[in-house]
C-alpha cells in the first residue's frame, strides 16, 4: 500500500486530517488552561483520549478502534492497573521534565 491508498483509507475513519487537527487543537486548549493541576501520566493520557476524541467526533463515530483506546488511555491515566499509587509515585511523576 502506499501512501496515498494509506492516507485514503485512514480518512475513510478519521475525516479529513485538516478539520481533525482544528478539532483536536481545541480541545488541547481545554486541557492547557485547566489541566495544569495534572501529572505527565495524566496529561499524556487525556491528551490521547481527547485526540481520539477528536476522531470520532470528525469521522466514522462507529469505528470501534476509536472506544477501545479511549478505554485504555483512560485505564492509565487513573492507574487503574495499580494496586496502590504512593505519594512518592506521583510526586516523581509531576516533575518538570529539564
């Protein structure tokens, strides 16, 4: 496949790329002005769902791709696969990156 077919056949799910990106960077700037209270893991993950997010509301909302990683990315951004999340954890993880 090259990438002319790839790209058609990533539009037929996601929309047009131009109007997705216009989609996505709104909502990128929910998160910058109310997400500054977030961590690195949860920042990244909201980041992903709402991308996702941004497929669906421009594409095929029935494709099922889309909900399956919203769940997972959701999964990690809670650290829902942690038995306990400690103190020094999130402490490590809400460091400025240098």
């Amino acid at each position: 496949m090259n990438i002319t077919e790839t790209l058609n056949q990533r539009g037929k799910n996601y929309g047009n790329f131009n109007q997705l990106a216009f989609i996505n960077r709104k909502l990128d700037n929910v998160i910058d002005e109310h997400g500054t209270h977030l961590d690195a893991t949860q920042r990244k993950a909201l980041e992903m769902i709402l991308h996702k997010v941004s497929r669906i509301l421009n594409g095929n909302a029935h494709y099922a791709d889309n909900w399956v990683d919203i769940a997972g990315y959701a999964h990690l951004g809670g650290r829902l696969y942690e038995e306990e999340t400690t103190a020094e954890t999130v402490d490590n993880l809400t460091g400025e990156i240098a």
